[in-house]
C-alpha cells in the first residue's frame, strides 16, 4: 500500500497494540500505515518516509519465534522509535546493546522516573504512570545511546540515540493506561520527525475523492450496494463527490430491517443528496430461503448467499459499470500473520455478509480502505452525511434474523420491529444512548401466559439487549433507569400486539455475545 501523504511506517512485530499505534499515530494528525515485519523495507522504500515506528510483540530476540526484521530499516535515514519488542530489538542488533532473557513478563503498572525531560520526554516530568508488558529486557544499551528514565523494575525504561534519532520505550505509550503516552508520541511525531500533522477529516476526504476520480476515469461507472450503515454509506458520499451521477447505489431491502430504514435511506441519499439509489425489494426472496431455517450458521449463511444473488441480478442492469463500490475497512485489509508475512487477511468471516462475489468482474473501488472506522465518521461528518446515519448502532449484516431466535417468518420480523423501535426511540428521547454501544429487542421463541383486561393471553416474550462496548469485541450489560425500563416495558406490552412479557438481558459478553445468534 502506498501514500501520497508523508506517513509514519508501523511495523508489525506481532503486538496486540499495533493497530492502536496506527490509530494514535492518526488521532494525533499524522499518516500511518503497517507493514508485517518481512514486507517492512520494501514497504517503507515505496512511501514518502517520516518515520518508522517498531510495535511490541510476544517473542523473545533470542526465540526462533523472533520476526524477520530487515536491519536495513535502521539504515533509512529516518527516525525510529522502538516500543517494547521493538527497542529490544534495536537493542540486540546494534553494537554494545544486550537483551537479557527473562522467564517471566512484567505486566501492568509501574511508575517511572524521568531523569532527562527532552526529545522524546519533551514535557514529560518527574513520576510517570506507564503501563509494562515485557518478558525480556535490556541489560545495556548500544553504544550512542543515552538513559532517558527508568522504573524500579527496569532500568532502561525510555533511551535515546539523538544523533541517529534512535529511540526506545520499553513501556506502551498507545495504551491508554500510560499516562503521558499521546505527548510522548505527539513528541515523536513531530518534535523528532517533523511530520506535517496534515491528517484531518478534510485533508483524508479530499484525498480519496481525488483517488476515486482517477482510478475510475473520465467515463467509468460504479455500482455500490448501500447497507444503512456508516460505512458504505460514507464510500457512497466520497464516490458521489468524485463522480456524480456515474454512481449508482443499490439498497437491498431484505426485510430484515429495522422500523423506517428504507425511508431513512432514500431521504438521505436520493431526496436529500440525488444520488441515483434503486431500492430492491427482496423481503420475499430472503424469507422464503428462511423459511423453516431455525439454526443460527445456517440462517445466516441464508441471507449471505441470497444477498449475493440479489446484488448480481441488480448488478447486470448496470452492465455498463466496470466498477464495485464498497466500504471496505483498514482493519478488514491489514495482514494478520503479518509478523512471518502470511498474506491470510483479518476478515471477521461471519461478519462480511455483504462480501460480494468476485466473478462480477468489476474492478474494487474502496474508498475507506486505508481508515480507521473513526476515520471514517469524522469524514462521513465532513462531507455532510447525515448526522442519523452517522450515529446509528452497528447493525448486523443479517439484520433482525439474528434477533429473531428461531423460525424468521415475516410476521416475527414485524413483531420485532415495531418492539425494537419502541426501545430504540424510547432510549434516544430520554437522552440515554450516549455511551450505549448497543440498545435493541430480540424476540425469544418463548410463549408466557398473561392477562389482559381480563382475558388469558399466551403470547411471545421479547428481551431488551442493552450494552456498553469500545469495540463490539468485548461488552457489558448497560444500566438503564427504572423509570426507562419501566416506560419501555409498558409500551411494548400495550402496543405490540403479540408481545406480553419484556426480560433484561443482564449478560456480558464474554462469556454471552452481543447479539443472541
Ligand atoms: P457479537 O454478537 O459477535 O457481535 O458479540 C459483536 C458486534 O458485531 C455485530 N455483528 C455483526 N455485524 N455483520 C455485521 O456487520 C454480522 O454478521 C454481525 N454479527 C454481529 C454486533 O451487532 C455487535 O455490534
């Protein structure tokens, strides 16, 4: 992957953190892209260099396990900054370093003295909070270098070759449990490698519109199937702002929707921007694969391959278009086995059930390829999408059947979905989304006995899933006022019909997941 921006090359040294370096790196206004420890020179020859910055990673210098790094990184010319892993191994290849083998890790917080507050401690002072995870550790630095801090437990904490502008920190100054780390990184970035900060909303926006433009030509077109979602619906906006009217967007109403998205959808892309946007109605096509089907893999393998043959049968009415429009995201692109230089991409497998079949034979156009999903809000919010799109929950792929335990049949969706608006839209009045990942209905295959008016009921049990997340990778159940949950239950109950007992999902995820299938 190449930039036309001047970037800072992180290289992948198998940390759980290196995309959050990518991401601080971003956050503080400056390009960065990673590469798997064995693509690291060849990568680093092909981009505009400011920097290079070596992530931590789990093996020891000594381990057979250990990354092929190419040394001819620290040739370059540049800046280089060693996190962990990575000062070690600067430490081990240049002269006079020593790495001593540890059996044990260091792991969690440990207060740090800084004895010289320049360079790459410009500002920071004193005791300083950072947090270790570190088996190995070095025992005496390369000749060159100086001690820039130390903590109890090591004493190579922070080091500096200011002449070859060679750093290390065995600490992780990305996570957010080091205090200080987003200056000691700002001091890299720009103290150290004099970066352009060039890296905000309208700069990235700017960039793939102009990309867009050229990659499709003065004649191309492209076709690009809206979800609802955040995502492909920013790839759209950037897309349109390249070509205009030579986009045209396909929005596949499967019938597994939430309440009004199909209208929220074409106000916002057809009424209110003009894109060209053709609304498939499918809900028939995808019920009747559903029919019957009560096994989550299965329901949702379903709709992954119905939506493919929907998408190519809307397709071949655009046969003129040789391009695909997707919203592709960096974290779905960067290698995983990227330390030994496998070529397995990060695919959250069941997730992608908007993949699209490559014998479309169209080129990719992938406008988000190289962002961050905050990334791709910040610009969504700068090229105008609306604010309703950009803040939405995440949304399934396979929509309400995933919340439907059971048979999906079509009157279940709609019980669903008029129960799931009712939380929704109770949840935003009261104001109580913010910091909510989540917030929705699921609809058990349960059936309770009630009593209404005075009549017996014997009707369905729906649960409310609400959850605190980052990440969607790791979740807790939300708290929410009783008076909420009180109103929400009432509502539910007195105006879906079909609907007689409301149950909290009170898990955390793991052991649970987010959604019940
Ligand atoms: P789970 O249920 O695995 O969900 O805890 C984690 C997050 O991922 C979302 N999710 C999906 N998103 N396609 C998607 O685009 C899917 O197939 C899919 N399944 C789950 C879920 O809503 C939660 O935010």
């Amino acid at each position: 992957m190449s930039s036309e921006s001047r970037g800072i090359l992180i290289v992948d040294l198998g940390a759980q953190y290196t995309q959050l370096i990518a991401r601080r790196v971003r956050e503080a206004g400056a390009w960065s892209e990673i590469a798997p420890a064995v693509k690291a020179l060849d990568q680093a020859r092909g981009m505009d260099l400011g920097g290079i910055i070596l992530s931590g990673g789990p093996a020891s210098v000594y381990s057979d396990e250990a990354p092929p790094v190419d040394p001819g990184l620290l040739e370059l010319g540049v800046p280089v900054l060693g996190i962990c892993y990575g000062m070690q191994w600067m430490c081990h290849v240049l002269d006079g370093g020593e790495v001593l083998a540890a059996d044990e890790r260091e792991y969690g917080h440990t207060q740090m003295q800084v004895a010289d507050a320049t360079g790459l401690l410009d500002g920071v002072e004193g005791e300083v909070r950072v947090w270790m995870s570190h088996g190995d550790r070095v025992e005496s630095i390369p000749s060159g270098f100086r001690l820039q801090a130390s903590s109890a437990t090591c004493p190579f904490a922070v080091v500096a070759d200011d002449a070859r502008r060679f750093y290390g920190v065995q600490f992780h100054p990305e996570v957010s449990h080091t205090e200080r780390g987003r200056d000691i990184l700002r001091n890299f970035l720009y103290g150290i490698c004099g970066m352009p900060g060039d890296w905000v909303a309208e700069g990235i926006a700017e960039r793939e519109i102009r990309k867009v433009r050229e990659l499709v030509g003065e004649d191309g077109e492209v076709v690009l199937g809206l979800s609802g979602g955040v995502d492909s619906a920013v790839a759209a906006m950037i897309v349109h702002k390249a070509i205009g009217d030579r986009l045209h967007c396909i929005f596949v109403d499967n019938g597994l929707l939430r309440k009004n998205e199909v209208s929220v959808v074409e106000e916002a892309f057809h009424q209110h921007l003009g894109m060209d946007l053709t609304t498939v109605d499918a809900a028939d096509r995808f019920l009747g694969k559903l029919a019957g089907v009560t096994d989550p893999e299965l329901k949702r393998k379903a709709i992954g391959y119905t939506f493919i043959d929907v998408f190519r049968d809307e397709a071949k009415r655009f046969n003129h278009a040789n391009f695909l429009g997707q919203g592709t995201l960096y974290p779905d692109v960067i290698e995983s086995v990227a330390v030994h230089g496998g070529n397995t991409a990060v695919i959250k497998s069941h997730h992608n059930v908007g993949g699209l079949p490559d014998d479309l034979e169209m080129e990719l156009v992938e406008p988000l390829r190289e962002l961050f999903k905050d990334e791709v809000r910040e610009v969504g919010r700068h090229l105008g999408v609306d604010e309703r799109i950009l803040m939405r929950q995440p949304f399934p792929g396979p929509g309400l059947a995933v919340r439907i335990v059971g048979e999906v049949t079509q009157e279940r969706c709609e019980l669903l979905r008029e129960a799931d608006h009712i939380v929704t839209s109770e949840i935003q009045a009261a104001g109580a989304h913010e910091g909510l990942w989540q917030y929705f209905a699921v609809l058990l295959p349960v059936k309770s006995v009630g009593v209404m008016g005075d009549a017996r009921t014997y009707e369905n049990a729906c649960a409310l899933r609400i959850v605190e997340s980052q990440d969607g990778m790791t979740a807790d159940w939300g708290y929410l006022d009783h008076e909420l949950l009180r109103k929400i239950s009432n509502r539910i109950i007195n105006e879906v019909r079909g609907i007689n007992r409301v149950v909290l999902d009170i898990s955390s995820k793991p052991p649970s997941t987010i959604e019940w299938e």
